[in-house]
C-alpha cells in the first residue's frame, strides 16, 4: 500500500511538473520558435484568412509573420528578395490538415497575432494535457496490476526538455502523441475482446494520424496485425470483405486532401515538392548518403534529447548523466530484455508498443538512404516514445523484481529531469 501511494504522489507530481513547464513555455518561450514554428502558424492563419489549403510553393510568408520574425510587429515587415528564400514561403503548405482546423478556433480568438500565437500554444498545452490522460488510461488497461509504476515511467517521456518544448511550440507535431495513444489504447482493446468494432475505431483513428502526418503510417501494420489476429480463426468470405471495407477507411478520410494534391501537383501529396525546395536547406552540397553514414545518423538522435534552441546545454554534466541514463533504460533496455524473455514471451499484444518506434525508424532511415535527404531526426521519433518506455514495463514484468526496476527507472529518471530543468528554467524561461 505504501509503494502504491508513492507512486500515486510521483505520478500527480510528474504531471504537475510537465502541465507547470508547459505553462512558462507557452507564455514564455519566444515567438517565433525557431523549428519552423512560423511556418506552422502560417498555416493556420492561410486557413482562416483564405478559406482554403495553401498551394506549396505558391503562398508567400503573411506580412505578421515576418513582421514578428523580423522584430517589428505591428508595422509591416521588410520586403523578401527576389527570389524569395525558403524561409520566405509558406513551407509547411504539404502538410495534412488536421492540426491547423483543429487550432483555428484558439488562432480565432483575438485580432493581434502576437496573441493568437499564444492562444494557439494553449490549445497545444490542452493536447498536451489529453496526452497525459490517454497515456493513463493506456497503462490502467495494459498493466491494471501495475498500473502506477507504467505511469510514472512514461510520464518522464514528456519531461524530457526535447520533446516537451515540441509538444508546447506550434506544429501539427503535438496532435501526434495524443493520436498515437489514442491508437494504441484503441487497439489493445481490438486485441483483446471479441468482435470487429474495436478495428472499425482503430482505423478511423489511423485515418486522423494520416491526416495529421501522413509519416505515421508506420501505424498501419499494427492495424493489419490486429486483422491478422482477428481472422486467423475465422477466414470466411463475409470476414475478408469487413477487413478490406475497414482498411479502406482511411483511405476514404484521407480522399478529399489528396484529390486537393492531386489538383494541384499531380500526385496524392506535395512530399516530392517540398523536398526538392528543403534539399538545399538539408543538404546544401548534394552528399550520397551511405549505409556507412547511418553510425553517426543514429548518434546524432542523442541531441533530440534538448531542443535545438538549447543545444548547448548538452554539454553540461547533469544533462549528459540523465540524457545516458534514460537511453540505456529507456531504449537499449527494453530491446535487450525483449531478447532475453523471447522463450517465455506469451502475449505478444505487447509487441505493438515497440513497433511503432521500430517501424518509424526503419521508415526514416532507409528514406534517407534512398533519398541522400536526411530525416533520421530524434524529434520525429517523439510520438513512439511513450510507447517504447511501456515495453520496458512489459518486458520487465517477465523477470523477477522486474516491478522494482520499473519503478526505479521512474524515480531516477524523474529525479534527474527535475535537476536538468531546475538548471534550465531560469536561464531561459
């Protein structure tokens, strides 16, 4: 009983601390962020102003957002040179629109923009904080015995400074943990009660994950794995024709968007458009990027761990002991543990909280490989971050005293954030 309200304590001190932080974030973290956060806002504003999807390439930067990035808001900004940068297009145009018609109720809400920025990194703290709530309701469905310890372990994800300083800052970025949970919790029940509507719920929700970041289609074969469990004992005619009807889903939500691609690049999203005008950006000399580079590729995913506005604070001793400690625990572990309970694994629904991260990363190394254009990028991994620290749980609990360590894990992982950011909060917010 003592262990259960420790737990309980940390647990509502964990969220406390992230829904505090987020607070400072939101009204103190300057405006732009630098990680394309302009450019997101962008887009909502095109959405409201225009009544219509920007055309990648086609739609300048709005005068109040350049004027805010040049520091000079509410006068009329400096005109772009010609030819404009890319920095001075509405560059996330080739996004999917789910994130920014959700946010344009907040953006509606007052007639500065300084403010409707703030305004829309509220209702990215509100995500934020249905996060949290489906990430609990994950752990009491997955772990019901050990719910407690689950909870504090994944809350520290989002304690993490790099993830979340994303999860505050504008960008359809946000909306993908919340989905993926969503997803994830959906799912599990697909797996483990009777019947075909669990999967109907899951596929919508893939539908919204697509049409949030069409990159977390790596969600998709956990949906066919659920397929797969569902009809193995029963492979009749009337079963084949539900599941295809179920995987077209989102397809068919994902249809008004890509015919508005379709429209206007010739293909079912505007990727290829956006690489080309980012290539020069992203690798400005043209380098083969080789299997031989993938080392320090794969290194590099230890710098998402701070966000790129405080990349110097990775050198400090107290961010580099926890930054290591939670890669070893929180990512060589549970693979490592995997490995070592394969001939006492049993359930292997577990197995879809590990996936996600794996797929995603296989996805962004071999485009990067194939593409010489590199996306292997630790802030693109965040939304398969809670899951991966649950197979830690799951895996744990396959050993004795596997609670204990759970549990250890979360108290010093928690221990060490609350140093990092105690060191962080004054100097920059």
């Amino acid at each position: 009983m003592g262990e259960h309200r420790l737990l309980a304590v940390i647990a509502l001190l964990q969220v406390v601390v992230i829904l505090g932080l987020g607070v400072l974030i939101v009204l103190n973290f300057p405006i732009w962020a630098p990680v394309d956060e302009g450019a997101h806002f962008n887009y909502i504003q095109h959405l409201a102003e225009e009544r219509s999807l920007p055309v990648l390439g086609a739609e300048m930067t709005s005068d109040e957002v350049a004027a805010i990035f040049q520091g000079v808001y509410p006068r009329s900004p400096a005109p772009p040179p010609t030819p404009p940068k890319l920095g001075d297009l509405l560059y996330e145009g080739f996004q999917p629109p789910l994130y920014y018609l959700l946010a344009l109720p907040a953006y509606s809400l007052s007639d500065n923009h300084l403010t409707k920025a703030t305004h829309v990194r509220w209702f990215d703290w509100i995500l934020l904080a249905a996060s949290l709530a489906l990430l609990c309701l994950l752990c009491r469905s997955m772990f019901p015995e050990a719910w407690l310890g689950a909870y504090a372990l994944a809350l520290n994800v989002f304690l993490v400074p790099g993830v979340l300083v994303r999860m505050i800052t504008i960008a359809n970025t946000v909306l993908e943990p919340l989905l993926v949970l969503l997803f994830l919790l959906v799912l599990w029940r697909a797996y483990t009660r009777p019947g075909m509507g669990d999967l109907v719920v899951a596929s919508v929700v893939l539908g919204f994950c697509l049409l949030t970041k069409v990159t977390l289609v790596h969600l998709a074969p956990l949906l066919l794995a659920g397929m797969a469990l569902k009809l193995w004992p029963d492979r009749r005619l009337g079963n084949l024709a539900k599941s295809a009807a179920i995987l077209a889903i989102p397809l068919f939500m994902m249809s008004p968007w890509m015919a508005f691609n379709y429209a206007h690049f010739g293909s079912l999203t505007a990727n290829e458009l956006a690489k080309w005008m980012q290539f020069p950006l992203v690798n400005p000399i043209g380098d083969d990027i080789a299997l031989s580079h993938l080392g320090s590729q794969l290194g590099e995913l230890k710098l998402a761990f701070m966000p790129a506005e405080w990349q110097e604070e990775l050198k400090q001793p107290m961010v580099v002991l926890t930054r290591d400690f939670m890669r070893s625990a929180f990512f060589v572990g549970p693979a490592v543990l995997a490995v070592a309970a394969a001939r006492r694994w049993r359930d292997y629904r577990y197995l879809l909280l590990g996936l996600p991260l794996v797929v995603n990363l296989t996805m962004l190394t071999v485009s990067t490989i194939l593409q010489d254009f590199e996306v292997v990028n630790g802030r693109y991994l965040y939304s398969s971050l809670p899951g991966w620290a649950l197979l830690f749980v799951a895996v744990s609990n396959k050993f004795r005293g596997g609670r204990a360590a759970v549990n250890v894990v979360a108290l010093v992982s928690f221990a060490g954030l609350l140093t990092v950011w105690a060191s962080l909060v004054p100097k920059y917010l």
